[in-house]
C-alpha cells in the first residue's frame, strides 16, 4: 500500500469502570477516523504530560491512566495479520505477494514500536503472545474500516479493481455461477478472478484462513464457524447411476439397502459428498460397497456404462446430460444436500468482494435453489 497513511492507535490498559470504558469508545472512534485518513481535533482540559520512552511512542498520563499513542502502517497491519492467521511468516509471505524477509523486517519493526514481541516461533510454527494476541482485534479493526472506506469511493467512482480469489467445487457449471461471473466482469472489467476448483474441505479451511476470498462449497454437516457467512447456490440430491444392460435399469427407485449389495463407485473421502453418502447408508441399517472413488464424475459414469459398479454422483453435475448407455434413478430415502457460497465476514470483507456479494445477492439469490428438474426423474441415456 504506497503512500498509506499511518493509523493512530489508542491501547487502553484495564479500562474497567464507566469512565474508562467512555475513553476506551472515545479511542476507538480515533481508530476509525485516523483509518481513513482523518486528523480528528480533540479538546480536552485535563493536564497532558508528554514522554518520550521511544521516538515513535508518546505518552499521556492522567490519575490512575495511560494512554499510549502508537503510529503504525497499515502494510505492517497487513502483514501482522497475515502471519497470525497462517502461523508461518513463509505463508504470510506467499499470501501477502511479498518476500520473507519484508515480512520479517516490518514485524521487528512493529515489536520495537510495541515494546514487545507479537510472536513465538517454535518447531511447530508460529504462534501469536499474549501481545500479539492483543493486537489481533485491533488490527483486523483498522483494517477492516479502511476496506471500507475504499469500497465505498470505489462503488461511488465505479472504478472497482483488485483481486478476486473463488474456489469452487465441481458441478456448478450447470448453475447461476458462471452467469454471475460474466455479469460481474462486465461490470468490473479491471478485478482480477482467479477460479480455484476443490472439495469442500480444503476449500472451507482455505476461506476460513484467508486464502480464498470465498468458496462454492456443499454444506457442511456441522454448523458453519461464526467467523464465515453463507448464501444458497441450489439444494440436490445424489442420484445412482446404472448401466442400460443392468436388470436395475427397469426399476424406477433404488433403495440404498437394494444398493448396498452392489459395488458402488463415487467420490473419495476427501469430498463432503462422501461422508453424507455413508451417514445416508447408516441410517438406513446398511453399509456402502465403495469399490472405486475418485472425483472424476465422466470416469464414473464410463464405469457405470461398462457395469463396473453402480455410480453414486451429484444429480446437478453436468457430466450426466452427456452419459449415454446408462439410467439415472433416485434414490430411496433420497441422499440430499445443498451447495452454498461462503466468505469470511470479519474482517470485513474488501471491496472486490462486497460488491461480488452484492452481485450474488442480486441474481442468485433471487433465483429459487433448486436443481433442475430433468437431472432427477428416472431417465435412460441412448
């Protein structure tokens, strides 16, 4: 960031009555005005006594209070936060499109600042101090409040650039997704999207730390982390596939017990659709055969053709309207789950994606998340 200005930073030690917290609301509000590039105009007829412990640190003293004043960069916020969200300086680097040792060198600079040091390195990475640990809510503050303030005068200039980083898992073709993304580079023809395809896993840890801006993602059985918001993509089902010369291509349902005695063939343990496959089975009083996985839907369904197994495969994804010499059929109970949009809400999120949120929120969400209906009747492919 060239150029930024420094953000003003007031630390309240054990601000524990009314007064102390007034002050401590009143510093805040110096966060959030110096962020932007503000210099606030403050009265005050207290006596101010002025120090000078280091250069770049003054202090203020009053009955029973201090106050310290510290001139940070925003870069070196950046940077704080990086490192304490990927416990490695190597990874905050990577993240950051910075050297190490830059990163190295604004962190000492930032403990000298501090006084004291933000973090600890061992042999299983690094972990934040209890300073660092102090300094985490304020940085991500600071941040947040200058993305936006650059949000808002980029959306009010409709010069909106930057970065935009997407994962999604397989099957959206079929979907709103691709529609969005056209509409979105029309609009903001100057960001950057960088598309990274996953399983739900991988990528939901992925936002969660930072490396992704958001993910299309199945829903997770446990709830969401409070940290991560959501919007609906569609609701589906997992349908089975089975070869035309099966004498199982004359039934209109399978029952998962009627499956169960069949080699099946679906996706690998790393995909979320997996374990929603063998919870589906054990309600059911029986086991999966998983004689083939893999994440490769087309392959799955060339094994169903030659009777290899029966594929188990998401009814939305578009490799099925391609089969041919296979029948799709539901199944009994139906296998349901959903696919969703995730993203971090805090820190807030930058204004490449806000107003991606909003384009969501515009087109997909107003349209009703369903799969189409031809993916799941009972339908034989010539």
């Amino acid at each position: 960031m060239e150029g930024a200005k420094p953000v003003t930073l007031w630390v309240a030690p054990q601000a524990t009555d009314r007064h102390q917290r007034h002050q401590v609301a009143t510093a805040s509000l110096t966060v959030i005005v110096t962020a932007v590039g503000i210099t606030p105009i403050v009265s005050t007829r207290r006596r101010r006594t002025t120090l000078s412990p280091r250069p770049s640190v003054r202090l203020l003293s009053e009955p029973r209070r201090v106050l310290y004043r510290l001139d940070m960069d925003l870069r070196a916020l950046e940077y704080f936060v990086a490192v304490a969200e990927e416990r490695s300086f190597t990874r905050a680097a990577f993240r950051m499109y910075v050297s190490q040792p830059s990163i190295s060198q604004q962190m000492r600079a930032l403990e000298g600042e501090l006084g004291e040091p933000l973090f600890e390195r061992g042999s299983a990475g690094v972990r934040l101090t209890r300073g660092g640990e102090a300094l985490l809510p304020y940085a991500r503050e600071c941040l947040a409040v200058v993305a936006a303030a650059r949000t808002e005068f980029f959306r009010r200039s409709a010069l909106l650039q930057g970065e935009l980083r997407l994962g999604t898992v397989s099957g959206v073709e079929e979907t709103a997704v691709p529609d969005l993304l056209a509409l979105f580079h029309e609009r903001f023809p100057e960001v950057r999207v960088e598309l990274v395809g996953g399983t739900t896993l991988p990528l939901l840890a992925s936002v969660e730390r930072g490396g992704l801006d958001a993910a299309v993602v199945a829903r997770p059985a446990d709830p969401l982390p409070a940290a991560l918001g959501s919007h609906p993509l569609l609701d589906d089902e997992i349908v089975a596939i089975v070869s035309e010369l099966s004498h199982l291509s004359a039934l209109l349902e399978l029952p998962l017990s009627e499956l169960a005695r069949h080699p099946l063939i679906t996706y690998g343990s790393d995909s979320r659709l997996r374990p929603l496959i063998a919870e589906a089975f054990e309600a059911a009083g029986c086991a999966p055969n998983v004689s083939y996985a893999t994440r490769d839907v087309p392959l799955n369904l060339a094994l169903a053709r030659r009777d290899v197994g029966i594929a188990l495969v998401a009814g939305s994804d578009p490799a099925i309207r391609h089969a041919s010499g296979v029948t799709v059929l539901r199944t009994v109970p139906p296998i349901r789950y959903s696919k969703i949009l995730v993203w971090r809400t805090v820190p807030r999120p930058s204004a490449a994606l806000g107003a991606f949120l909003d384009a969501w929120v515009a087109t997909v969400d107003a349209v009703p998340g369903t799969v189409p209906s031809e993916h799941l009747p009972r339908r034989r492919n010539a």
